[in-house]
C-alpha cells in the first residue's frame, strides 16, 4: 500500500470516529453524564488514534505521544467547560 493511501486511510478512521462522537452527542444531548463520557471517550479515542498512526509511521517517540496526550486533556476541558458540565 502506498504511503498517501495509507494517511488517507488513517484520517478517514480519525472522521468516522468523529462522526460517531457527533452522531452520539446528538442523541444523548439531553444527558449530561453521557455528553461527559463521550467527549471523554472520543479524547481517548483521538489519543490512541495519534499514537497508533505514529507508530505505524515509524515516527513515534515519547514527544509525540506526550503531545496528544496534552492536547486530547486540554480538548476535553474546554468541551466540559464549554458545555458546563
């Protein structure tokens, strides 16, 4: 497989997961304990999602997995924030 099919191939599991995460807000937007962990779920999902592509690029390290570790955490906030859960 050629290295383009394969970042295509890896973003498109990155937008289904997203639109799984917006399918399900959708229909739990009236729980508010459910919105919490689906946006706790899609910032783990994201964090795995990046080191996984990383790794299957041969380029991890430990800056990287660091690096979506913060900025899923720091997503998650402002969305529990945002949301005024």
């Amino acid at each position: 497989m050629s290295d383009e099919l394969k970042h295509v191939t890896h973003y498109l599991v990155l937008f289904i997961g997203l639109l799984v995460f917006v399918f399900l807000f959708s229909v739990y937007s009236h729980n508010k304990n459910a919105k919490a962990l689906i946006g706790f779920s899609f910032s783990v999902f994201y964090i795995l999602w990046g080191i996984i592509h990383h790794a299957l690029d041969g380029r991890l390290s430990k800056l990287i997995i660091l690096e979506y570790v913060l900025v899923g955490l720091f997503v998650f906030c402002l969305f529990f924030v945002a949301l005024g859960l």
